[in-house]
C-alpha cells in the first residue's frame, strides 16, 4: 500500500515537472529561435568575410573547414531545436499528463 502511494506520489510530481518544462519551453521557444537564428548570421558573416580575405593555401583551408563547422554547428542546432519539444511531449506522455 506505500508503495503505491509513494508511486502516485512520483507521478504527481512528475507531471508537475514536464507541465512546467512545457510552459517555460512555450514561453522562451521564440527567444532561443531568434538568439540561434542572429549566432548563425553573424558567424556566417565572419566565415564568409575569411574566406573573401583568405590569399594563401593555408588560409582557404581553414576558411573552409570554418564553412565545415558551421555547417555542422547549424545542423546540430537545428536537431536540438526540433528534439526538445518532441522529448518534453514523450516525457509528457511517458508520465501520462497527456499533452
């Protein structure tokens, strides 16, 4: 019988915890969108900006392995972006407060 009040108790608590991961992610989602959005611009910018100046081997080399990384970097964020919210709805419905 504690057993399964204490389980209970886990579950209330939990869904306690994914209702408001949900209601701070809706509230900041926009902000983080745009905060990723202006680091890739301007680190573009700066990559590009190395490329244009780039004269020597070595430096086109390294310009492109930046334009490599930001690829990377922009892809990377773009997985996180998407993959948050759909873990908070798993988690949601993995605890069982229906999202």
């Amino acid at each position: 019988m504690y057993n399964l009040l204490a389980a209970e108790g886990l579950d209330g608590s939990l869904s306690e915890i994914v209702t408001k991961l949900q209601a701070l992610m809706n509230s900041f989602w926009i902000y983080i969108v745009l905060a990723l959005a202006a680091v890739v611009v301007v680190w573009g910018a700066y990559v590009g900006i190395k490329i244009a100046i780039a004269h020597r081997n070595e430096e086109k080399i390294n310009a492109r392995d930046m334009v490599k990384n930001l690829i990377i970097g922009i892809v990377i964020i773009f997985v996180v972006a998407m993959g948050a919210p759909l873990l908070i709805n798993g988690l949601s419905a993995w605890v069982g407060t229906g999202a």
